[in-house]
C-alpha cells in the first residue's frame, strides 16, 4: 500500500479572532485578495516542511522537500527526507513514485480536481468562498500571518476542517493545517516561495523507470489510497 502523501500536501483542504472583532467583510476581503494573488500567479516554487500526525497512536512523521506547481493544475511534489518520493500531477494522470521501493501509483487526475483537495487548498485554487464557510481564528501565537479556519459545506472523510495561515504582504500561503475525520492532521508550510518561478514541461513528466512495479487504480472509483486529498 502506498505511503502518498495525504497532503498532499492536506489538504492540502483546507481558522479567536483575526482582528479583534473581525467583522465578516473583514475577512471576505481578505479571501479575495489571497484569491486575486493566486489568480495573477501561473507558477510557483517553494521549499516544504510537512508533518502528519496519527492522532490514535500519537505518531508523527516529518518530511521535507519541494514543490512545483504550474496553471492550470500540474503538480511536482517531491520529497527528499526521511525517504525519497514524489508526487507528480502531469495533464493526464497523477504519480505516486517510491523509488526506495521501485514501486510506482498511478491515479485518475481527477482526485486532484475537486477543489476541496488538499493540492488545490496549498496552491490556491480552492473556491473558498464557494466550497468553505470561513471564520478568523487569529491569537497571538500566529505573529504576522494572517490565520482562517476552513469549514468545508460538504466535508468528506479526509477533509472535515482546515486551517490557512497567509502572508498579510503578498496575500500567500505560508502554511496548511487539514484534519480528517479520524482527527488526524497533515501540516504542511512553505518556505522560500517564488511566484510565477521558471519552470519547464519535462517537470511535469514522469515514466517508471525500469524495473519499477506500477500498481494501477485509475479505473479505481475508490482507491485505497487517495494522495492528494489527506
């Protein structure tokens, strides 16, 4: 069974107050200028720190890595530590690639195409107004960074709460918390992130290198895995 990463970034869907008595209009600014920066963005790259708690057994795993995002939705989500792997959205199809154990996951490109989906919440693609109810959950722990709370309209069961923390100068997000239905958590922050950042078609391709088994679940309704939502 695949390690993805339930993110995957997750979440990535996708927050006390933002102000002191943060008004409604407050806030609804706020999501349309986060909104009207990724709009004007086509490209991006950035540095990631991810962590993914089992809240049953209390474990914790750290990654780190970077990601690649290019419009309309490709995807390079590779981590370098603890172990390799990537991540790969490309125009068709999504990969989940584990070198270490020269397996690879193919899924429909569809799971990264609802816009509750972690990978659409951490680029900026989501339609918070339309698919989430959004409150302040500002404190004094949050420093600079503008922080909201995620409720999604229609939860799932890898996505019933997320957390945004933006960057009030450029309106960007700086870190993701999301929470499935079991109350576990995936947090994900960016660093060193560079918009509309060079990037090229070839970083969105991807083949099983030789001697790589590939687990096929595109035709999957449900797969057992499901890498870009939690």
């Amino acid at each position: 069974m695949s390690r993805p990463l339930r993110i995957l970034f997750c979440a990535f869907l996708i927050l006390g107050l933002f102000v002191q008595g943060a008004s409604a209009a407050d806030i609804s600014a706020t999501v349309k200028n986060m909104q009207t920066a990724y709009a004007g963005m086509q490209s991006f790259r950035a540095d990631f720190t991810q962590q993914l708690l089992q809240r049953e057994s209390g474990v914790v795993e750290k990654r780190q890595g970077v990601i690649l995002f290019q419009k309309p939705l490709r995807v390079r989500w590779e981590t370098a530590e603890p172990h390799a792997e990537l991540l790969m959205v490309t125009d068709k199809e999504i990969w989940n690639y584990l070198p270490d154990e020269e397996l690879a996951y193919r899924y429909s490109r569809a799971l990264a195409e609802d816009s509750r989906s972690l990978i659409q919440v951490i680029t900026g693609q989501s339609a918070l107004s339309r698919d989430f109810d959004v409150e302040s959950a500002q404190s004094a722990d949050d420093g600079n960074l503008v922080h909201l709370l995620l409720y999604p309209k229609e939860p799932t069961t890898e996505l019933t709460e997320a957390q945004i923390w933006l960057d009030p100068s450029t309106s960007l997000i700086r870190r993701v918390i999301v929470m499935d239905f079991y109350g576990n958590t995936n947090t994900i922050e960016l660093q060193n992130l560079k918009p509309n950042a060079s990037v090229a078609d070839k970083d969105f391709q991807f083949t099983p290198p030789r001697g790589t088994e590939v687990e096929d679940h595109v035709e999957a309704k449900h797969p057992t895995a499901r890498p870009l939502m939690n």
